[in-house]
C-alpha cells in the first residue's frame, strides 16, 4: 500500500526514452471548394456543426474550449469526433441493459458507413461527418482519408466495457485508453492532414492520460449511478446480471490495482471516500496517467532541442499507422522538418493541458476521487490552454 507522503512525488514519475528516426506521410494542400454530401445542403451542415459545438458545449466543455487551438479547416473534423466520441460514451449511462447499448452502438456503426458512401442519415453528427470526409478529399486531392477502421475501433472499445465492468489490470485500461482516446487524436490528427510516427507517437501517450483520467473522473458516478429512468420502455425488473449490476453501481478501477491497494467492491458502494485503500488505488492509476504526459511532455523537448524523440512507437507498422523514412532529407533537415510537423500538430495536443489540470487538482485533494470539487469545470484551462499553445509546450 503507498503511503500518503510517497503521493506527493507522483508527478515527477517518469520514463527512459529512446530514439525513433522521424518518419512521415508526405500531403499536398491543392486549392478547393468546401463541398457538401451530395444528399445534404449547406443549412444542413451548418445545422449539425451548431448541435455539435452545443453538445459539447454542455457536456464535454474542455473539448469545447479547445476547439480554438485547432487549425480552421479541421474544427469542423474536430466537432464531429469529439461529439461522436460523447454520443457513444454516454450510451453506457443512458440505457437499461447491454443488449440495448449493443443496438445502440450498432447503429452508430451503420451510421459511420453511411456517412463513409457520402449518404448519412439525418442524424448531425452523421451529416457532419459526410461533409468533413468530402471536404478532406477536396483539400488534399483524394491523398489524405480518415480510418474508418479507427471509428469502428473505438465503438468496438467502449462495447467491450458496456456494462462498466472492472478493468482487469491496468495495462487493460491503459489499451482501452488507446483505443478510445489517442484514437481521436490519431483521427484528428489526419484532417490537418498530418501524417508522422512522432506526432502519432506524441497523441499515443496523451491520449492514454486522457482515457485514464476520464475513468477516474467517472468513477463516483459509475459507483453511484442515478435513479434509473422509469419512463423507459425497457424496465430492469427481473433482468440480466449484467443489468442489476448496473443499477447496483460498479467499480471501475483495474482488478490489479485494487488487489495491491487492498479495495473491495462492496467497500466502495458501502463507504465511498472512506473505503480502506482507494485513495491509494486511485494514486496508482492517476500515476500511470501523469507517466504518459512526462513521456509526452519529454519527447516534445527533445523534438525541439534537435535530439531523439523517444522509444519506438508500438503501433508503427499497423493499418493506419504506415510511415515512409523521409525520403531524400538528410539527417539534420529530418529533424527540422520533425519539429515544424510536431509545431503544426499542437492543437491536437491539446488535451494534455485540461488532462493535467486535473490530475494537479486530484493530488491536491489527495486523490479523494469523490470530491464535489473535481466535477466543477476548471477556470485556468482558457489561459492555461492559450500560454501552452504560444510556447507549444504543456
């Protein structure tokens, strides 16, 4: 069990780094018209980016104010995966079983294909996604293309974890972070279009943080869900395990980590705050999460001090994930090029900052997780946000 004193060092927990050559996708911008599906009008698509930006506006406002420090021709990009992202992250919340959340999720996987054949349902997100697709393919000439696979990915992700079953170790959080998270930025990341393995390898680790944290922060919530909606049609009487266990709350937290700390379950839904070991559990996993910032925080240093970046990228080889070596460049322009591709992709890093505000607010509460205070929204991220961004560095 960690000690409350050893706390306080969490977040000079680092990594050793290795280097990794830089390596990119090389995009032409031709000039272009913004085009719309053919099926949708331009009201239409104004529409959808208006219920998107409202969306988030009311449920994910650090995803909203950082919608400044991405470049103008994505944020449209930028509004239709993180409202995609909080459309299928609240399913979990919003219905009264698994089997209903399937569905659910299947219909946001048929949505995706229709937007991908330039015919999306009425539905805004949908819409908005069509026109980001067309509008990318007439920026970039047909050379740059968003995953579908990566979308497919991340429902996939969040399905596996339907009925907010326990992680069973971190290194499974950790993968449903990347698969979720850093996802969205690799997403995002091919609207601007960028297509490099170190800023690749730099939205890995913050999407990792980013993933952790939004587990934590929604773990007393999980742990004390709402009362259920009784003017559903699917009614819990007599259902599954799955569904009792849902309305009887859950714990989150990576089995592992909960055997080492010594957290029960029932302790936690009984007790809360006071269960015996969470606070020492929560420390754990918020570490795992600050260790992805300092390795982010790290290569990002050395990209701009012209040294090697860091250790090899993971998923380097993997569909979506496929780099030439530079071509021609000798080793010197490489790492100038490296640097103004990281310069360029910082408005995606963005997360980093609202990420470790928070984590600095937990650890002054002593990794409480049930305290009011770190569900108020937080007034440094505009600023905080703005100073990151001009020294481009978080």
């Amino acid at each position: 069990m960690f000690a409350t004193a050893t706390r306080s060092r969490w977040l000079q927990t680092t990594r050793l780094v290795r280097c990794q050559p830089n390596s990119q996708r090389a995009y032409t911008t031709p000039s272009y018209t913004s085009p719309s599906p053919a099926n949708t009008s331009a009201a239409e698509v104004q529409s959808a980016k208006d219920y998107c930006s409202g969306l988030l506006q009311k449920f994910d406002s650090p995803s909203h104010t950082l919608l400044a420090f991405i470049p103008p021709p994505s944020q449209p990009a930028y509004l239709a995966l993180r409202t995609f992202n909080l459309e299928i992250a609240r399913i979990a919340d919003t219905v009264s079983t698994p089997t209903v959340g399937a569905m659910r999720l299947q219909f946001w996987r048929d949505n995706i294909t229709k937007a991908y054949a330039g015919s999306p349902p009425k539905q805004p997100v949908s819409i908005l996604l069509a026109h980001v697709l067309s509008d990318l393919d007439a920026r970039t000439g047909g050379a740059a293309k968003m995953s579908k696979s990566w979308f497919m990915r991340i429902i996939s992700a969040r399905e596996q974890y339907i009925n907010n079953a326990p992680y069973p170790t971190l290194e499974a959080l950790e993968k449903y972070a990347e698969n979720t998270y850093s996802t969205l930025l690799y997403l995002t990341l091919q609207t601007l279009p960028i297509g490099s393995v170190t800023a690749d390898h730099i939205a890995s680790h913050i999407g990792k943080a980013a993933g952790i944290t939004a587990v934590l922060r929604g773990l007393p919530l999980v742990a004390f869900p709402p009362p259920p909606n009784h003017h559903s049609n699917s009614s819990p009487l007599g259902g599954t395990l799955d569904s009792q266990r849902r309305n009887q709350g859950a714990v989150t937290l990576p089995l592992d980590v909960m055997a080492r700390a010594g957290v029960r379950d029932e302790d936690v839904l009984r007790k809360g705050a006071e269960a015996p070991g969470l606070r020492d559990a929560v420390f754990e996993v918020a570490t795992r999460a600050s260790d992805h910032l300092i390795t982010a925080r790290q290569m990002l240093q050395n990209v701009y001090t012209g040294e090697e970046v860091g250790h090899a990228f993971e998923h380097e080889g993997e569909e979506g994930h496929e780099y030439g070596t530079g071509g021609e460049m000798g080793k010197g322009m490489g790492k100038v090029a490296q640097q103004k591709e990281v310069e360029r992709a910082f408005g995606v890093f963005m997360p980093a900052v609202a990420t470790g505000l928070w984590l600095d607010r937990l650890e002054k509460l002593d990794f409480d997780i049930f305290q009011e205070d770190l569900r108020r929204r937080e007034w440094k991220l505009p600023w905080r946000a703005y100073f990151a961004y001009r020294r481009k560095m978080f």
